[in-house]
C-alpha cells in the first residue's frame, strides 16, 4: 500500500427497508474508559472489533446513528413556489402542452416531498427545546447554561428574540440578518414559525427551543454542507444553478463593510460564465480556490458556550 492509503476502510450498506432506515451523523474512536462511557451516554453505538486487531493502537470505533433525518432534504415550499409559476405560466398559454406536462410534473413532485417530510416529522419531536436536548444528549445542567446564555440576548425578558437580536450577539453586521434567518428556517419544522412568513419578513420571533434547534442543526453541518446550503439558499427552483448576479450579492451580503473591494476582486479573480449562470460544481470549485470570499461562513469562530 502506498504511504497515502489509509490503514483502515470502514464500508456501510443502506438499509433496504427506507422507512425504518438509519444514518450515520457522526463517528468517534474511543482510547480510554472515561471515552467509552462519554460515547455510551451520548448513545453511541461500539463496533465489535478493536482496532489492535488491524495493527493499530487499543482503541474501538463508535458510530452515531440517527433514524429521521434532521434537517429536510426535500423542501416542499420551493416546490410549491415553482408550481405557482408554471400554473401563472400556464394560464397566459393554455394550449401549451409542454407547460402542462411541467405543472402535472411539479404536482406531484411537490405531493411526493409532503409525503416524505411527513414521514420524517414522524420521527421528530414536536418541542424544539425537547428535541435539541435529545439531539445532543444534553444534561439538565448543560440546558441550564444554554438557557442563561439565551438571557443575555432576550434584553426585554419576554421570553423571544428577534433576528436582529441574533445578529448583534453574533457580533456580525445587521446585513447578515437574510444569512441568520434562513438559518432558521433551514432547522424549523415544516410546519413550524416560518411557514406562514414570505422570504423577506423579519418579524418572526424566537423562543429558547427554537433558537437552540437552529444552533445545533447549523453546527452540524461541515463544510461541505454548508457549501451546499449556500448554493440552495439561491436556487430556489433547484435547478442546480444561480445567477452570475445572485453570486455577487452573497460576497456583498457577507462583506459589507468591503463590498466594493471584494466584489472587485471576485469579479476579477473568479471565473463568471459569459452566459451569466453559474452551476454548483462551478461554485464549490470557486469556493475552494478562494475561500476569503465566504470566510465568515465556512470560518467561523465563536467561543463554546
């Protein structure tokens, strides 16, 4: 084997009955008795072969496994918009036949992506704060930090915070407020505060629960995923694509006290199509080669609570 290989290879098969399907959220190696209770507690599951046995050092393996899936892969409400435009669409040119077949498409697309967020908000706890606490296996004296810290952002003590609010204790620009809030919609149940809100509405207040769901679902999320997030955030429509334009407001958006200077550069450094779309391989390619441009996202810092 080549210096480069790894010393071990961990292969996984899905589950074939996918409504009782499980994933993996997370994988820790254990090297001391306090590793192995700390993983237990927080129910991880232990493989059954220590990797002496390959060689390496006295250690097992511990697998998290989840069996719904937390954040939505399927957003019904993209969906649904896309629906309304091919219907507004359709009505202007009735004997389209092509128009036609697109919304009998997105009909049932858009049934299909209910169903299945149905079937996973099944396996969800309805109270966001009962969630996040099963979620990270939280104990009663941990909760009790998180809630003291969420205090100090509730100024007027009723309980609820604001956007805004989040922002300012994020210690980040109010132009970033667009970012926080579709941070909150991304880990809010479908049927949940956001769902009677329309993208541009900043009035939705939050409680301890749901401010607690946003963080832990958000802070789940590697890189990859936020890349991904990012791209989705714009292609609403999910056809794998954005504008040259919308690619430009982002950098913009998260860099407002140099937004010239940034976007200059972007406009400069990285490679816009001529035909004024950019696709998401092209995208996470960008991303990589100049990370500057989303270093508040990918980057971040914040001091543990």
């Amino acid at each position: 084997m080549e210096v480069s290989d790894p010393s071990i290879c961990l292969w996984f098969k899905k589950e074939s009955n996918t409504k009782s399907a499980r994933f993996i959220t997370d994988i820790q190696v254990s090297y001391t008795k306090a590793d192995q209770v700390d993983l237990s507690r927080k129910n991880y599951e232990k493989l059954p072969q220590c990797l002496s046995s390959f060689g390496l050092g006295y250690a097992n393996i511990y697998i998290l496994w989840k069996s719904s899936t937390v954040v939505r892969l399927i957003d019904s409400d993209h969906i649904e918009k896309e629906l309304n435009d091919y219907s507004a669409m359709l009505s202007k040119n009735p004997d389209d036949k092509i128009l036609a077949q697109m919304v009998d498409k997105a009909k049932w697309r858009l049934r299909e992506a209910q169903l299945a967020e149905e079937d996973h908000a099944k396996d969800i706890p309805g109270d966001d704060l009962q969630y996040t606490k099963e979620f990270l296996a939280l104990r009663s004296k941990e909760l009790r930090k998180m809630k003291k810290i969420y205090k100090t952002i509730d100024f007027d003590r009723d309980g609820k915070i604001s956007i805004e609010d989040f922002v300012l204790f994020l210690r980040e620009p109010l132009s970033m407020s667009p970012f926080i809030r579709q941070i909150f919609t991304f880990s809010a149940p479908s049927n949940g505060m956001f769902a009677n809100y329309p993208a541009g509405n900043d009035e939705p207040m939050m409680d301890v629960g749901a401010t607690l769901r946003a963080v832990a679902v958000f802070c789940m999320l590697g890189s990859t995923e936020l890349v991904k997030f990012l791209f989705s955030w714009y292609d609403t429509k999910g056809y794998g694509e954005i504008d040259n334009k919308q690619f430009l407001d982002m950098l913009g958006l998260f860099h407002p006290r140099h937004r010239d200077d940034v976007v200059v550069r972007a406009q400069k450094d990285v490679h816009l199509s001529k035909d004024g779309k950019m696709i998401f391989s092209h995208f996470s390619s960008e991303c990589k080669k100049f990370p500057h441009i989303l270093y508040h996202i990918l980057h971040s810092e914040y001091k543990p609570i």
